[in-house]
C-alpha cells in the first residue's frame, strides 16, 4: 500500500533546477535508497516529503492515517538536558497518558545502547548524538522514517551497529547516504535522482548491487536510442537541406517530423552530459626510493589518553595504508605523526630525503575560505602547470566539476563537495611522493568518492588513507592498522576484520597486547568466519525475534488495559497493572541486550 507519493514534483533554486515533473510513488514495507549526483535535490525531496519544505509545482500525497518521521542531517536536540528529557520532550505535542513517554524513552535508550539516561546532551559526541537524534524521531512512533545521511559523525563501529538496528526495527525509510555498504546491507529498493534519466529519476527493487547493474543496462540502452536518434536526424537533415518539391501535406508533416527528432535529440544530449563530472590524476614525483616512512615503537598520548604505543609502521612506495578507529581513537594524529605535523612521544620516525607529502586536512584548514575560486585554483596568474604544461584556469576549473561563473566566488561560499575538490585540486599542483588524506569522502557523491578511488588506486606513490567509507578502505588499502584505545592497535586485512577485533575486545575477550596480530591473507579477508556461538546460543538466537515479539505484544497488552475506562477506578489494579507493565518492559529491555550480545557474537 502507497504511504508517500509525488506527482510531477518541481523545484528550483534561483536560475537553477533540482528537478522537474517528478513522480514517485512510496510504499509501507519499502527500504528505499535514495542516492544522486550533488545538487540533484536530495535533501530538498526529503524535506518536501517531510513537510519541511514546499515544491514550486507538482503534490505531495501522504496516507491520511500516516505519521512521518524526519532526521535531518543536522540535529536539533535540546542542549540543556539529560538524554532521557531529551526523548520524552519529543512526544510533547503527542496525545500519551502521563507515564507513557517515560516508559518509550526507557525501551528505546537501551535499544540506542545508552547506558546512562541522565547523561547530558551536550556532552554527548557526534555519533552518540546521531542516535539520540534518532531516538526522537522514533519515539514518536512514525509509520514511516526520512533519514538524511544518518552515517554523517558515525564513526565505523557506529555505522555497523546503524545497520543492525535499522534491520531489526522493522520501520520503512527512506534514507540518502553515499556509503555503499550501507545501502546494499539495509536497502531493498534504490532510487536515483539524476537528470540523466527521462524521467528524473530510476528506481530499482533490490540491493544496491542489483542497481548496479541495471542501471548500466538502462544508460546502454539510451546510449543506443541516442545514436538511433542521431541518424534518423542526420537523414532528415539532409533531406530537408535538398528541399522538398512538393508542398503536399505529406511533405508538410515529415518537415514537422524532422523538426520534432531534432528536439529530441538535443533532450537526449542534454540528459546524457549530465551533471558535471570530475577528473583526478594525482602527480608522483617519479621517485625511486623504496622506504618512504619508517615508525618504529611510536607512541602518542593527549589529553591523558593513550592513543597508541609501541606502533611500527613502513609505508614503502606502493604501499596503500588504511588507519581504521572509532572516534577520538587517534587517527588523525597518527597521520600527523607519519607525516612529520607532530612529534611522537616515544619511538622515531624517519623520512626519506626531500620526502614529498600531499595533505588532504579533514578540516580543510589549507583552504583560504576569502580568496576567489580562482586564486585558489591558480594562486599566481590565471595558468597552472601540470605534467610539465599549461592549463587555463578555466580549463582547469571545469577538470574538477566548476564552471567559468563560479571562478569569481568566495571559497567560504562553496558547498562541502566543492570546497574538497578544491583541495583535491591544490594537491594535484605539486608531485608528491605520499598522498595523505584525513576524510575525504565527506560531502562527496558516490560518482565523485568511486573517481576518487580511482585515482589513488592508479597513483604510484604511497597512500595513507583515513576514511569512514568502508568500500574506500577494502577497494584501496592494502594494509589496516586499527586502533582500539587505550594505546592498543593491530594490522587487519579489512574492515570487517578489525570491526570483529573491536567487538571481541569491547566484551573483554581481546587480549590487550594485540598489537601484534596476524592479517588474514587477502585471498580469504571475504570469507564468512564459522559462527561462535555454541549451540544451546544458536538455539536461543533462533528463538529470541519470536521472544521479543512476544514480550512486546504482552507490554502492548499491559498498556491497552491500563488504558481501559475503568482501569483507574479500581487503584490497586492500576497499581498491579502498573508493576507488570514496568516487569513487562525489563524483559523487552533483558531481550534485546541478550539479542545484541548473541548478534555480536555470530557477526
């Protein structure tokens, strides 16, 4: 059944269309992925849908009965608070007897993995504070959830368990995101919203990877009908440039004909050159030097906090290093220390002669944000020189995505993506013999983030990488240190691998010194590990959806008679009623804390 739907939706901003004539329809079970080109009016379609926002033309059909949850990509949460005002201030508006907010807040801060409800919001960090922001959007209860990059401040360990609780909650969504695990692991249908499609937009039922392939089917098969269009035009061209020598109404009617192909034919170019695209192509110095940066027994503490100890790294040329972590587990500052911005503590570390370094600063604290793009672009003149020739600015500026009317605009004024390419832009300039990048997907597209991979793929040189794209991580890096806190780390062959590392050593079965565990070879990092749960766990793990469905249906039960007109008149029923709901709910609660520690343990 149809929950949400849009009918020739129409919305621009300024001179310029995000999309127009738009129609899609929604419905109650489904998972969508909605994903796009930046600037294609992803976030405007959510905030539309929402309610948040009106479109220039087209409507917005919401089942009569439906309750639409939206989490936005910035959280709007109350800083003065605990995490559990936080909840029960979201039902304000909501008709609920006295204890029932209460009573949802405690459910879903256990299912959040909050463990103390009187924390304070403003102590929270950015992941924690992602999902109580999605706390109080579900604990309205919607029958239907917008997510805008839910991903956005969740560091690798959050993004895993954002996965598993979206799968487990059952609710339907919507959900943008440029993380490609993420949409095959939780999305049943992908939608993209790209002028390239005759429609706007192409929608897929299956997993991201089946979009994949469809999609290249449909662009081979416009790609097709373009050409076929193409010379049914040049004949007609040729057949209206030797005139016609009869006026007839058949001659007439071939004229309006040709006419028409020629129309479509300028639509049909115009959707396939697309939004524009970027070009990457990192220079290497040409070096021969095998070692590029030797770390031998680095350690580094801040803020009392031992970040890692006894760390030795050898990044060679060629070599495509990953650092994985959670947040504020040192990541950052291990590439500063390898990159010479910060002195270990204890151990050395040494450089090649004359060691080029190409930075890519998270906080893009390089970037000028009062100069034009065009002195950033061309800081001296309006020539820049790679590869040993010349380029215009202009030319140079459309390489990454920017067109000649922008080149006279601030960089503080650019969008996330752009100020990136702008960045990536100013470490092409120079060769380099180690490319260093802290971040770089971050307000990317999936276009731009695969273009990327890309180009560090074909570069020569070394790379050390830090991303929370774990698509990036597997495809590019050859080696994976991860770091776990408390100055303990490992090399891992993959993502999946030391995410394992951090779940065994979070229920303190990892030992502390690993700092010198063994990678998997590579030819078996994708191989499912044999499950580790026993067998009576296996059987229970089995059973507990069933246990928990039925534990929730007896706290629904529970809620409905205390609700009962004549529940209040009897007080010490009210009062027993009251008790076996509150025995009710630490079941559910006992429930799903099991249910995450079997899952933890079979993942």
């Amino acid at each position: 059944m149809a929950i949400l739907a849009v009918r020739d939706l129409t919305k621009s901003y300024t001179s310029r269309t995000l999309f127009e004539h738009l129609s899609l329809t929604f419905h109650e079970e489904d998972r969508v992925g909605l994903i796009g080109p930046n600037g294609a009016g992803k976030t405007t379609l959510l905030r539309i849908l929402a309610g948040e926002e009106d479109p220039d033309g087209g409507t917005v059909d919401t089942r009569s009965d439906a309750c639409i949850g939206y989490l936005p990509q910035i959280d709007l949460l109350p800083e003065s608070c605990s995490v559990e005002e936080a909840l029960t201030g979201a039902t304000a508006d909501l008709r609920l007897e006295p204890h029932e907010p209460a009573v949802r807040a405690r459910k879903l801060l256990r299912r959040l993995g909050f463990e103390d409800p009187e924390a304070d919001v403003a102590t929270l960090s950015g992941g924690w504070r992602k999902r109580l922001a999605l706390g109080s959007v579900l604990i309205r209860a919607p029958h239907f959830l917008l997510m805008d990059e839910p991903t956005n401040h969740l560091d690798l360990a959050g993004i895993a368990w954002l996965e598993r609780f979206l799968d487990r909650a059952g609710t339907p969504f919507i959900v943008t995101s440029h993380d490609r695990y993420f949409l095959e692991r939780v999305c049943d249908r992908i939608v993209e919203i790209d002028p390239r499609y005759p429609d706007g937009a192409f929608s897929v039922r299956g997993r991201y990877s089946d979009f994949l392939e469809q999609r290249e089917a449909l662009l081979q098969t416009l790609d097709r009908e373009r050409r076929a269009l193409a010379n049914e035009v040049r004949r007609e061209v040729e057949w209206l440039r030797r005139g016609p020598k009869a006026r007839s109404s058949k001659a007439g009617y071939r004229i309006d004909a040709a006419h028409q192909k020629i129309e479509e034919l300028t639509e049909a170019k115009r959707r396939a050159a697309g939004p524009a695209t970027v070009t990457l192509d990192f220079n290497a110095s040409g070096r021969r030097t095998h070692e590029l940066i030797t770390g031998a027994g680095l350690a580094k503490t801040l803020g009392g906090t031992c970040l890692f100890e006894a760390l030795d790294v050898h990044v060679l040329r060629g070599t495509r290093l990953g650092i994985a972590g959670n947040n504020a587990s040192g990541k950052t500052t291990l590439l500063k220390v390898l990159g010479g911005q910060m002195p270990p503590d204890a151990g050395t570390i040494k450089h090649a002669s004359d060691l080029r370094v190409a930075l890519f600063d998270q906080q893009r604290a390089q970037l000028d944000v009062a100069v034009t793009l065009r002195r950033a672009l061309a800081p001296q003149g309006d020539q820049i020189s790679f590869l040993g020739r010349s380029t215009h600015v202009a030319a140079w500026a459309k390489r990454f995505g920017f067109d000649v009317g922008q080149l006279v605009m601030p960089v503080g004024e650019l969008s996330g993506g752009e100020k990136a390419r702008v960045l990536m832009a100013t470490m092409m300039r120079e060769p380099a013999d180690v490319l260093m990048l802290d971040e770089p997907t971050n307000d990317l597209d999936i276009a731009s983030v695969e273009i990327l991979e890309n180009a560090l793929l074909a570069f020569p040189g070394a790379v050390v990488l830090i991303t929370h794209d774990r698509h990036m991580l597997d495809r590019v890096c050859t080696e994976l240190i991860g770091l776990h806190g408390e100055g303990v780390w490992g090399t891992y062959a993959d993502v999946e691998q030391w995410l394992d590392a951090h779940r065994r050593r979070r229920r303190g079965r990892e030992p502390h010194d690993d700092a010198d565990a063994t990678p998997v070879p590579a030819e078996q990092a994708g191989r499912k590990q044999p499950p580790s749960l026993t067998y009576h766990e296996k059987q229970e793990w089995a059973g507990m959806e069933a246990a928990i469905l039925a534990a929730e249906g007896e706290v629904e039960q529970l809620d409905a008679q205390l609700h009962e007109a004549n529940a209040a008149a009897d007080h010490v029923r009210l009062a027993e009623l009251h008790e076996a709901l509150q025995a009710a709910q630490d079941r559910v609660d006992t429930l799903y804390a099991r249910w995450e520690e079997l899952e933890s343990k079979r993942n």
